[in-house]
C-alpha cells in the first residue's frame, strides 16, 4: 500500500512545519484515489499512528476532489469523488477511471482552522 509511504511523507514534512514554527495542520488533496474515500482515509491514519505516534493523525485534513466518471448504465458523464460513485441521471454504476491518482500536501495555519 502506499498510504505507508505517503504517511511517513506527512510526518516528515508536518515535523519540519513545527520546528520552522507553524502551528497549523496539513491538509492532503486527493484527485483519483484507487479506493473508496474513507477506506484511503483510514488507511492513511493508521499508517500515520504508526510511524508519527507523536502527531494527532486526526488533524490531518483529508480533501477529496471530485473527478469526471462515465456511467455504466447511460454512458454520460458526470463528476464524482469516489469510484464507487452512482450515475446521477440514471443510477448505473462509475465506471473505472484510467487516471492517476494525484495527491497534494498543503499547509494551513492555525488561522484557518
């Protein structure tokens, strides 16, 4: 899985944030995840407890962004953020996207939380 390695990317960079004196939190932006958004999410947290005990893994903010799918059913196509999304004209199932996941780290500060 690489929410292992992606974890122990987070807590490198969120470790640097502290000690450069941020006092926010990070917010990971999620484009095309391979499985459903809050399986990826879990994942990602567990990985996180694992390698960074010290962090709060909950604080992380997780994004999902939506994405264009093409229905099983009617063939149209329509805007979804997890592949296990319905059609919203005709109920038929998203068909399996080809793209790439994408994955940002951003960084927000204690003002915006």
């Amino acid at each position: 899985m690489h929410e292992a390695a992606l974890a122990g990317t987070i807590a490198l960079r969120w470790r640097d944030a502290r000690r450069a004196g941020l006092l926010g939190h990070p917010r990971l932006r999620v484009r095309g995840a391979h499985h459903e958004p809050s399986a990826f999410d879990a994942a990602v947290r567990l990985h996180l407890a694992i390698v960074a005990p010290d962090l709060d893994g909950e604080a992380l903010e997780i994004v999902h962004l939506a994405v264009a799918r093409l229905c099983s059913g009617c063939g149209g196509q329509f805007t979804a953020e997890g592949p296990g999304a319905a059609c919203p004209e005709c109920g038929g199932a998203a068909l399996p996207g080809a793209m790439d996941e994408e994955i940002e780290l951003d960084w927000l500060d204690a003002s915006a939380v």
